[in-house]
C-alpha cells in the first residue's frame, strides 16, 4: 500500500482531521487557562477586557514560573533540544517525537495562557505534524512521504487555527515541505480542507479576522504598497535580530535558567500596563485595529511595546510563535502609515484599512518567511481581490527585500545561529563492546548515529542509540555489532554531489560516514543529507546567475 497514491491522500485526510481535532483541544485548554489567570471569559480575547493592574503585572510571572520549572522537568526527563516540523524535514527525514512535542504543546499553553506575547501557532503545527509523522513511520513509509505527512499535518492545524485552508496549504508548501510540487499538491490540500472543516463541524466558523466594509485602492496607492513593503522588510529585521539578542542578554545574566521566563514576565507584565493589548498573540487586537483602530500616539508607542514584549517573551524563555503576533504587528504598522497619509499625505482619499492589510501581511511574510501564506490569508478573510493584489505588492516587495538584506527567515535564521554544519568530529564505537556500553556513553536522545568500526578502525555499519532499547529477552553478553543488522553506506572523498544525493536517496539515511577508501574503510568523518542539499541549492543559485547550465553542478571544475 505504500504504493498507492490513494492510500497516501487516505492518510492525508486522517492528518487533517487529527490535526483539526489538536487545534480544538489546544483552544479549549487556553481558554480555561486564560479563565483562571484573568477570568476571561470563554469568546473573549485579552484585549478587550478591563484585566486589573494586579492581574496584568502578576499573571505573567506567575505563568513564567510554571513555564521555567515545566521546561526544567522537560529536559531532566529528555535530555534534547524539541525538533520541530521545519528542522524534522530538512534534517530528520520527517521524524518527529510525540512525546517531545506534548511537552512543548504544554509550555506553549502556559506561555500563552498566562499572557506572554507570542501565539499558539507553534503548538497546533506541533502536536499536527508530531502525529502525523508518528503515523508515518509506524506504517513504515518511505522518508519522502513521511515528510509529505509532516507538512500535511502542519497544514491540517494552520487551515484548522485560522478557518483558512488555502492558508494552511500554502503553510505547509513553503515552510515545512520547501517547495509546491503535484505529488504533494493533493495531499497538502486535502488535509488542510479537512482540518478546517473538523473545526467548522465542532465549534463553528471564526476567522482570525473580518472586514465589514468595502475596500477601497486608487493608481496612487501601489508605489505607497511598495514602500510599505520595504519599511515591513526592515522592521522584520528589526524584530528577528532583536528576539535573538534578547535571548543572548538573558543567557549572560545571573539568573538560573528556570528564573528566566518569570524574569521576562515581569517585564511584560509592566509593558503590559499602559499597553494591555500586547498580551497574547494579538487576534483581538487585530479586530480591534481593522474596526475602531487606535490614536496615532498610542499606536506608535504600541508598535514599540509590542515589539519589545514579544522579544522578551521568546528571549527570556517563554514558548510560542510569531505567526499571529507577526500579524498583529504588522496591522499595528500599516494602520500607522494609512492613518499618517490619511492625515499628511499627498493626495485625498485615503483609505487606511487597506494600509493594515497590507502592511499585516508585509511584516508577517518578512519575520515568517511565507509570502503566499500571508497573501492567502488576506484573500480567504476578506474575500477580496482586489485588496489582496494590494497585499500582494507589499508582500512580495518586503520577501524579497529581506531575502536581499538579511537572507533569512526567522526560522532559518535561528537554525543559522545554532551552526547547523557539517562537521568531522564522528561519533564511534568498537563493535565488540558490550550494548550496555553503547547506552552508556550514548544516551538515547543525545546523537542520532554512531559509526561501529571493527578492531582495525574499518567501517562495520550505523546505528541509532535511541532504537537499542533496554535488552528485553538479549542476553548481557550481546556485543554493539549484534544491533547493526547491515553494512551500512558510505561515501568517499572524491565522491561528488550526484553520487551523494543518491547514496542519500537510496539509504534512506540523514547522515553517511566518509571512509578513506574501501580497503581499510577507517571513518574520516560524515556528510549530512542537510548540508548536501544546502551547497546543491547554493551551487544552483551561483550557476543560474551566470547562464550556466546544471551539469557543472554535480562536478568539479576543469582543473580542480
């Protein structure tokens, strides 16, 4: 049945609606959440309520709290950084932890629950893509599929969050898979209708926002549309180069680790204060800034408010998402620019609704780094198309703008950060070591392969700590070489990229060792199927630019 085209679109379908089913289990306990923490009530948002100075400055430590001490237990019980549904593609064949991925689901809860100022968007991908992925591999597909129902999964819990199932398609197609083909194009689709229509059969219709009236775009606006999309590329940069920073000054601070995010609340608390709308991800907020909107003094020291609370919320430790809060910034910003020409501009007629639109959607594809998502998003809500080609200006101008200035995401600007690289420092073991040995230098969790080289250093396979379980029915004197069920691949230093790729393909492994010929088969260190991919593109990139044509990609230069 791995086969079948219809058995991948059946499993497809059952993605969506398991996801569908998360995003409501997720809402249903942050509301309670949220209940307890500032009594509100089960329709409402943060936004809208008179919360209290004491429950605004106390609850966020509260939760910062939980938050720290939950994250604690987490890492003594794994000891291992949470892969997510965009590392788990681009670097683990789609293999994700459900268990890791409850955990996150739960501190995400608490962060946004207790009022930290990021969204939930993190925990609907994960916990839809975690079980999906599980799926995946207990049905035993191959690695292309399995990543296939990761992004399938991630498109079930985004279509499901905002009621937008072209939104969660397109969600999937450049964040979590990488790219639009016709062998994930139904699949991705599929699931994505169905996560929307789970949420749509049990609580109803509610799109993260509605536009009561007609929109309105004259010749004049479009170079205004471009300029707001320059401006959005620049605060995305602003916004991602600032939550990484902040990460770094609460790292160098005295603080213990579980310290931090109470720390961090505090400081949002206070923010908090004479700018009670940053709590959360911002979904009133943005109800509130396409139907009343704010003064122009106050929606200033908002946008600056909001930033620097989101910056703390992720830097000091709490867990969430951009997505929602990227939105939310995003209509702060553009309401700001329509409200300023409105008032000063060149020409009458002005209208600033369009402005939020489009500037929501520029700032929100420069930090998320999904342009057609956010155009998506725009056009399924609003139903208009003339505002989403608007949209579409900015949007396009502030990707491409940051893919020119900055040349990441915030995504792939943290996985920069963390020195995703090749590296030659492999991890090995003799094979006539005892198993127990293996589990005691390799804790499962803490390396994903260790090459097992016989008594003259040669090449005898891979193996995965984590899949040596505890020796249930083996015997105390079985050796590592008993866990290794085949000569695994290799690669040699000649090798060029076509012949790694393949070997990739065709073993069906994230990593390869590299051996210094096939005699004495000694391991020189080992290639990653991530880092391959990586200098691929980047080579593809290079010889598009000057003409060439791909067969140069694969092979060294003349003379090299």
């Amino acid at each position: 049945m791995r086969d079948s085209d219809l058995f991948l679109l059946v499993l497809a379908a059952g993605a969506g609606v398991v996801a569908g089913i998360g995003v409501v289990l997720i809402d249903f306990l942050l509301a309670q959440l949220r209940w307890i923490a500032f009594a509100m009530p089960e329709e409402g948002h943060l936004s809208d309520l008179d919360l209290g100075p004491a429950r605004v400055l106390l609850m966020p430590v509260l939760g910062g709290l939980l938050v720290g001490l939950a994250a604690t237990l987490l890492r003594r019980w794994r000891r291992r950084e949470v892969v997510d549904a965009i590392e788990a593609n681009a670097l683990f064949g789609g293999r994700m932890s459900v268990g890791d991925s409850l955990g996150l689901v739960g501190v995400t809860l608490l962060s946004g629950g207790f009022g930290a100022s990021v969204g939930l968007e993190a925990a609907y991908t994960q916990l839809g893509a975690a079980l999906a992925s599980r799926l995946g591999r207990w049905l035993g597909l191959r690695r292309d599929d399995v990543r296939t129902l990761v992004g399938c999964g991630a498109a079930g819990a985004i279509a499901a969050a905002f009621n937008a199932p072209l939104t969660g398609a397109f969600y999937a197609f450049e964040l979590i898979i990488g790219a639009y083909t016709l062998q994930t194009l139904a699949p991705v689709g599929i699931a994505a209708l169905t996560g929307a229509l789970v949420v749509r059969g049990i609580v109803g219709s509610n799109p993260i926002f509605v536009v009561w009236h007609e929109i309105t775009i004259s010749p004049f606006d479009y170079p205004a549309f471009f300029c707001v999309g320059l401006a959005s590329a620049g605060l995305g940069i602003v916004v991602m180069k600032g939550v990484t920073s902040t990460e770094a000054l609460f790292r160098s601070l005295a603080v213990p680790r579980w310290a931090r995010p109470a720390l961090g609340g505090l400081l949002v608390g206070a923010i908090a204060l004479p700018f009670p709308q940053i709590l959360g991800g911002g979904h009133g907020g943005i109800m509130r800034v396409l139907h009343s909107g704010f003064d122009l003094p106050f929606l200033a020291g908002l946008i600056v408010a909001k930033i620097v609370a989101s910056a703390v919320s992720i830097g000091s430790g709490f867990r969430g998402g951009l997505f929602s809060t990227s939105l939310f910034l995003g209509s702060l910003f553009g309401s700001f620019i329509g409200e300023m020409l409105a008032r000063l501009g060149p020409y009458p007629g002005v209208d600033p609704l369009i402005y939020t639109l489009v500037g929501m959607g520029a700032v929100a594809a420069a930090i998320v780094g999904a342009p057609m998502t956010m155009i998506m998003i725009v056009l399924e809500t609003t139903g208009d198309f003339t505002a989403t080609i608007g949209v579409m200006v900015g949007v396009v101008t502030a990707a491409i703008a940051v893919r020119h200035w900055f040349g990441y995401s915030f995504a792939t600007w943290r996985f920069h950060l963390r020195g995703l690289t090749m590296r030659r420092d492999p991890a090995v073991i003799a094979s006539g070591l005892p198993l127990d040995e293996l589990r005691r230098r390799f804790p499962a969790g803490s390396i994903k392969q260790v090459f097992v080289v016989d008594d003259h250093g040669g090449l005898c396979g891979m193996i995965d700590p984590a899949g040596v379980r505890a020796p249930d029915g083996v015997g105390a004197d079985n050796t590592v070489m008993d866990a290794v069920s085949e000569i695994g691949s290799f690669l040699l230093p000649g090798d060029d990229l076509r012949t790694a790729l393949d070997r990739f393909s065709l073993a069906a492994q994230e990593t390869l060792p590299v051996i210094d010929n096939p005699e004495d088969r000694r391991v020189i260190g080992y290639l990653s199927e991530a880092y391959a991919l990586r200098r691929y593109a980047h080579e593809l990139e290079r010889h598009r630019g000057t003409r060439q044509d791909d067969a140069g990609i694969f092979s060294p230069e003349p003379g090299d």
